[in-house]
C-alpha cells in the first residue's frame, strides 16, 4: 500500500516540475514580456504569417473559386438573397461567408485579397478571444499563450489559404460559448450582490 502512496507521490512531483518548467511560479518581473510586447510579438506573427499570405496563392479550381463565384454575383448584382455559380442557383451554404466576401470585392475589387481577408481577419479575432479568455480564467502569461497557440496552429493556416467558412464559424462559435458562459454567471452574480447588498 504504502509503495503505491509513493508511486502516486512521485508521479505529483514529476506533473509539479513540468508544470513548473512550463510556468515557473519563481519568474521575475524583469523576465516577463510586458502586456504591450506580448500583444506585439501576437500582431507581428499575425501580419507575417497571415497579412502576408493574403496575395496568394490564387484561387483555386474546385470549392474556392466556386465560392468566389457565388460572392462575385452578390458584388456585381445585388441581390443578397439567391445565390448563383455561372447562372445556377446554389443555396448549399450559409450566406454570411458570402456576404462578407461580397462587401470586400465591393471595397478592394474582385481578387485575392479581398476573397482572403475575412478569413485572416477572423484568425486575428479568433486569437484576441483566446488572448481574452485565457486572461480571465489563468491571467497574462496564459493568454499570450492562447493566442499564440491559435496564430501558429498548422491548421489554422492551411484553412485560411481556401475560401472556406470554417475559420468563421470556429469564430462566432468561439464567441457564442464565451458569452454563454461568462455572462449567466456576471448576471447571477448581479442578482447574488442585490439580494445581499
């Protein structure tokens, strides 16, 4: 019995000394990254790896361009509600994705650019909800963290490269679980105050 207490023991040593060489609770202030350099350390990764990849590559053959398509009728008609490729309707998708891409070839033209930015600007706004959210629940350091994680994820770049919704939808999800959690319990705790107060 008692080899089993020490075995449990050592293995809450081991997890305490990679926790702590992954967060070492003894860093001092002068080693920390200020707010301000971890948020520009975010925004230079952001712009180099995202920014940057918004010229190219082109649009592709298959769902990309034809989603592009679909946009490209929107800017040129106007007409919001039925979608068209090459004179067909096509009403497969959600039209938000869409219609985003729409006002920005109504802004920037019809190119690559404009069909890409959406997508990079919700990558930015995907990391400012990680670097939120960790900063609430685990403070500075796992925010920086959080949003690192999200800016060079393998997957997040490649989802950007093609016309696709997803990284939106992993956006407005990711908010609708922030907001789903966070604020019941502000607003129960309101209540709490004023029941009390």
């Amino acid at each position: 019995m008692s080899t089993q207490v020490q075995s449990a023991n050592s293995l809450d040593s081991d997890r305490r000394g990679s926790i702590a060489f992954a967060f070492p609770a003894d860093a001092s202030p002068a080693s920390t990254p200020t707010r301000a350099a971890c948020l520009w350390i975010l925004a230079g990764l952001w712009t180099a790896i995202f920014f940057s990849s918004l010229f190219a590559p082109p649009l592709f053959d298959d769902a990309d361009a034809a989603h592009a398509q679909v946009a490209k009728h929107i800017a040129q008609t106007g007409d919001w509600v039925t979608f068209y490729i090459d004179g067909v309707r096509y009403l497969e998708k959600a039209p938000l994705p869409y219609w985003i891409v729409a006002l920005d070839y109504r802004l920037f033209g019809d190119n690559v650019f404009a069909t890409h930015l959406p997508e990079a600007l919700g990558i930015f706004a995907l990391a400012g909800l990680a670097w939120v959210w960790a900063r609430r629940a685990y403070g500075e350091r796992a925010a920086f963290y959080a949003a690192l994680g999200i800016l060079t994820c393998v997957g997040a770049f490649l989802f950007t490269r093609i016309f696709i919704p997803e990284v939106l939808l992993t956006l407005f999800t990711a908010l609708a679980l922030y907001f789903a959690i966070n604020f019941p319990v502000s607003l129960a705790s309101q209540r709490l105050e004023r029941k009390l107060g």
